[in-house]
C-alpha cells in the first residue's frame, strides 16, 4: 500500500514538470505579441513621408514666390515642356519622377501621406527597401507619362505622389488585398494573382469599380480641388496600372512563384482537391 501511494505525488510532479515549459513558451508568445507595435510603417516609407513634408514646409514658410516658382519649373511635369518648344535639358527628364515629390496643399500632402502609409506599408515590407524605391521610380514615371498623353499641351505643372500610390494600390488588388503578419509586420501574402483570377474576387472588383468611378468624377467634374487646381486621374490611371501590371517583376511572375512554393506532391500522396 505505501508503494503506489508514494508514488502518486512523483507522477504528479512530472506531468506539472512537463506542463511548465508549455505554459511558459505560451505566455512568452503573448507577451511578444502586447510587444508588437501598434504602427509597423517601414524606415523606406517613412523616409518618403518625410521627405515629401520637408519639401512642402521648406516651400511654404522658406521659399520665396519666385523661388518656388524656379523650383516648381525645375522639379514639376510640364507636359508642354516635351512639345519641342524648348531645350530638354537635365529636368526633362528628373521631372517624370520628382514631381511625385511635390504638393500643391497642406491637404494635398496630408491625405496622400495617409494612403501612403497604408498601401506603401504591406508592400514595401514585401518586396523590400531597394525595390520599393524603383517600384515608386516606375509608377511615378507611369502616371506622368499616361498624363501627358491626353495632355500634350498643357501647361499646368503635376505635382503629387497620388501616381506612385496608385501603383501601390494597382498592386494591392494583384494580391486580392491579402495581407499577413510577419515578425510583428503586416506585408501582402502569397504571390501575385494572375490576372483572370484576381478579377475573380468580389473585393477586387468593388474596390476598381469604386475606384475607377472616383477618379473618374473628381477629375472630370472637378470634385476635391483646392482652388483652380484639378485631380489629375490620368496619372492616378497610369500609376495604377504599372503597379497592376508590374508588381510581378518585383515579387515573382504567379506561375514561377507558385512552382516554386507548392512543389508537385509524391505520387503515393496524391494532391488535395480543391
């Protein structure tokens, strides 16, 4: 009789030792989580947001008129500048993509800064500091060429970073807006959709159908303005559709990618039937 009641508390203590380390490693894994910041916007992304508020304070409170003149004609798109009126120097060309840079209004930087933040977070933690950048290069230089495509002769200046954020936006819907956590950083999952497919998604249909419709109304009718100013949709279109069409050769093609993440299963295990 004493054996087995002796031995009782022994197997208790090794279930309770057992027990500990599970209990331990579960409460680490919370506490990483309440460690988790509640903004996850990445260094690049930042960086553009400052940047482009420094521009606009030095411009507003620094600059003189004529100053910010000069400099909206060396750093804005002119669509006339490329009619063969004048010299394409140097700013012909940084143009297509420093204009991104610049913005007409307080109003104007804030809500671009905001969707910045919210479009340029997932993918720039997706696809990484370096190609963020050149991902911003092509899309900016998208919007202002669609831009000056139905405006060969204007000569009001581009300014706004609405281009490469719709190219932003354009790659969002290539990913049916999936989005996962990694290290406590929120990026687009899985590989981009094919083309057909993603149209196959009620969200990515709604949001282009919304989205198309805005920008169709506020450019044509004029709505959300400042002033004699009007919402260039153009390059809202031409950034959309480079981020659309080439956040693939960013992140992978779709069928590459998916070859190499879903490997063919052994033969004695036949694949899963969706």
């Amino acid at each position: 009789m004493s054996g087995p009641a002796g031995s009782a508390p022994e197997g208790e203590a090794s279930a309770a030792s057992e027990e500990a380390p599970e209990a331990a490693a579960t409460e680490s894994a919370q506490a990483e989580q309440r460690r988790e910041p509640v903004f996850n916007v990445p260094a690049i992304v930042i960086a553009f947001i400052a940047i482009c508020a420094a521009i606009h304070l030095v411009r507003v409170y620094l600059l003189t008129d004529e100053q910010n003149l000069t400099l909206l004609v060396y750093a804005a798109f002119f669509p006339i500048r490329y009619s063969g009126q004048f010299d394409l120097d140097i700013f012909a060309f940084t143009s297509t993509v420093s204009y991104s840079l610049l913005h007409g209004s307080v109003a104007h930087l804030a809500i671009n800064m905001v969707w910045l933040a919210a479009f340029g977070t997932p993918l720039a933690n997706r696809i990484g500091a370096v190609k963020f950048c050149l991902f911003w290069l092509l899309t900016a230089f998208a919007a202002a060429a669609l831009h000056y495509v139905v405006h060969m002769d204007g000569q009001a200046p581009l300014v706004g970073a609405s281009g490469a954020i719709s190219g932003m936006m354009g790659a969002a819907t290539r990913f049916a807006f999936r989005i996962g956590r990694t290290d406590g950083k929120s990026a687009f999952m899985g590989t981009p959709l094919p083309v057909l497919e993603c149209l196959r998604y009620r969200t990515v249909v709604t949001f282009l159908a919304v989205w198309m419709a805005v920008n169709l109304v506020t450019g044509l009718v004029g709505l959300g303005a400042a002033g004699d100013a009007s919402i260039a949709w153009e390059a809202h279109i031409g950034g959309f559709l480079a981020g659309f069409f080439g956040v693939t050769y960013f992140v992978g093609r779709p069928e590459r990618a998916q070859a190499e993440q879903e490997p063919t299963p052994p033969a004695e295990e036949p694949a899963d039937q969706a």
